[in-house]
C-alpha cells in the first residue's frame, strides 16, 4: 500500500480509502466491521463517512454508519491505527431527519460533531468534512451554478473557518476539509483563513473518475498550488465502471439496480464511453475496475482515492489497485476515448 500527506500535516494516509456509506444499508454491522478488519489488515489507514450516512439517507438508517464504526472501535481497540474522517450535512429539505437547523452555522457544526463523536465513540475526528456547500452550487446530479439570481445565501465563510478552527483547539478534530466545492468557494475559503492567521482546510472530497473529470477544469490548478489534495469519491461510478452492468452479470442487489433514484450515471453517453473503456482494459489484459482506480491513482493532485464495496471480493480487488501502474501507452488510449466523449457524467 502506498500512502500520502495530507497537505500541510503530519498525517499519512493510504492511497485507497475505505468508503463506508453502504454499512447500516447495503451492509450489515457484521460485514460492516468484516470489511474494517479486512482494510486495516490490507495497509488501509483511511476510513470517510459522514453524519447523513448510510446512503439513501432515511430516518431508519441515518446514522448508522457511524455507529457500526464506533462498535468496531470499541471492539477492536484500533482507534489510533487509523484516520478517521466524517462530515457535516449541508442544507437539504429532503434530509431534515438529521436536522432542522441543516447548514454550517456554529450551532449546528458543533452539535453535528458532538452527535458524532458519540456515535464512532471517539474523542477526536482526524478529519473533518463540510459535506457540500450551503450555496446552490455543485449539488448532486447538477454541473455549474445556474442559480445566481435566486441563492439567498449569505456569506459565513469566516463562522465556518473560525468554528473549526475552535474544534482545532479544543481537541475534538485534529484537521478540517470541503467537500462538493468550487473553486470560486475553495479559494475564497482558504485566502480568507490566510488573512486572519488561521488553519485553513487540507483536503476537498469531491467526485472523479473516467466519466466524470470536472475536477480537472480549475480544481486540479487549485489542488496543485494551494496545497489541497483531492479524495475522489465516486471512482467507479456507482459500479458501471466495473464492467459488470455492460456483461450482463449483475443482479438485482447492486446498488444501480436497487437505487434507481441515484442516476448520475444513467445516461447512454456515460453507457458509451464505458463501453470503450472496457474494450480498452480488455485489450490490455486488464479489469475495468483495474484500469478505472489506476488512472485515478496516477493523478498527482490524488491523495486517496475513497472506494466502496459491498462483499470482500469486491473490496479485495479494489484495494489491489494501488499496487498497480498504468503505462503511458494506456492513459493516451484513456484520453482519446475522454476527448471523444468528455465528462458524460455531472
């Protein structure tokens, strides 16, 4: 296993994270502390969930990501082995189980840590995460900001910057990070934390992969220079990249055949491309899950690279990623089929 800086710390953390929003869901407490043990054993330091987890979010399941993490850290005595990340909930209507006060007020990123700290049975957080931004920008499902005239947000970024920054004192986050940002917002974020003397973010959790590339306009540039690595999260596309939907071998628990709802990768223009990017793996002797984390590993503003999985088969190939590289010749082959059909997903 390889591993990273986070920027600007001490902190190393391995090239492959363990995504965890399918425990309490898709994963039973049981699989859920399985694939823990299976990750740490593997080399995997780096463990991300958030408050709103599991995924769909519902009253039943909201936070139990969170707490079958914790039962794990009480059972298994591992807690200083491992870097522990989870996120604050962003403003949402359909999400008010979690909350009634959704957004990044002081009040409600203390309580928000407070409720999980309780729930991973911690007393810190190594990273912490604003999960999208409270503006009408880089929602799911959406690429741009359409809706400059009718975003009644207000400026808070010093609220957040000073809150965390607190947190940071008294011990109960050691780092912060963004999420789901812009550029416009991440530099904003960090020029005004500068000014004031204050710690800024070191990290930003945003989507990346073969058919999603937007972080490669203006974030990449913003990564590189300012010193805020990338966590790509999404690197298989809700499973499409793995060639398994396009073979005909899936079956009616993978998530895009149990979450319709979650359509970001429906299009036939994504359908397309993935279906050049598995002749492409296949050709070379590769999987397309192989040749997908691989080029996401390759990138030079990745930190880590989130993965999920849902059964230790799954998991097992996807931690195997990071002991692969791809050749020139491939990634050339990866950017043709890219330029032909660009960013087919938001």
């Amino acid at each position: 296993m390889k591993y990273n800086k986070l920027l600007g710390t001490d902190i190393k953390v391995s090239e492959i994270c363990l995504g965890t929003m399918t425990f309490g869901e898709q994963n039973s407490e049981k699989e859920g502390h399985e694939q823990m043990d299976f990750a740490l054993d593997a080399g995997v330091n780096f463990f991300d969930t958030a408050e709103l987890y599991a995924v769909p979010s519902t009253p039943e399941n909201n936070g139990k990501t969170e707490d079958i993490i914790g039962t794990w850290i009480a059972k298994s005595k591992k807690r200083d082995q491992v870097i522990l990340a989870t996120k604050v909930t962003g403003p949402s209507p359909n999400l008010t189980h979690i909350s009634d006060n959704l957004g990044f007020s002081r009040e409600r990123i203390i309580e928000a840590v407070e409720r999980s700290l309780r729930r991973l049975q911690t007393d810190y957080i190594d990273l912490y995460q604003l999960h999208w931004p409270e503006r009408k920008t880089n929602m799911f499902g959406q690429r741009g900001f359409p809706n400059a005239v009718n975003d009644p947000w207000e400026d808070n970024f010093m609220e957040v910057i000073e809150t965390m920054n607190i947190l940071i004192e008294e011990g109960k986050i050691r780092h912060w990070g963004l999420s789901n940002e812009t550029p416009w917002g991440t530099m904003n974020i960090l020029q005004k934390a500068a000014a004031e003397g204050l710690v800024k973010p070191v990290s930003i959790q945003n989507p990346y992969n073969l058919l999603n590339r937007l972080y490669e306009v203006g974030m990449a540039e913003v990564s590189l220079r300012e010193d805020i690595g990338l966590l790509a999260y999404s690197p298989l596309a809700f499973g499409l990249l793995t060639g398994k939907y396009h073979k005909g071998i899936d079956d009616e628990t993978s998530r895009r055949n149990k979450y319709k709802q979650m359509s970001r990768f429906d299009s036939a223009q994504c359908y397309d491309a993935t279906t050049q990017y598995l002749k492409l793996a296949e050709d070379n002797g590769l999987s397309l899950t192989q040749m997908a984390l691989a080029f996401i590993n390759s990138r030079d503003f990745i930190i880590s690279n989130i993965i999920g999985a849902t059964n230790l088969k799954q998991l097992k190939e996807n931690i195997k990623s990071s002991n692969f590289e791809l050749s020139g010749d491939i990634i050339k082959e990866i950017n043709k089929i890219h330029e032909s059909i660009p960013n087919p997903a938001p």
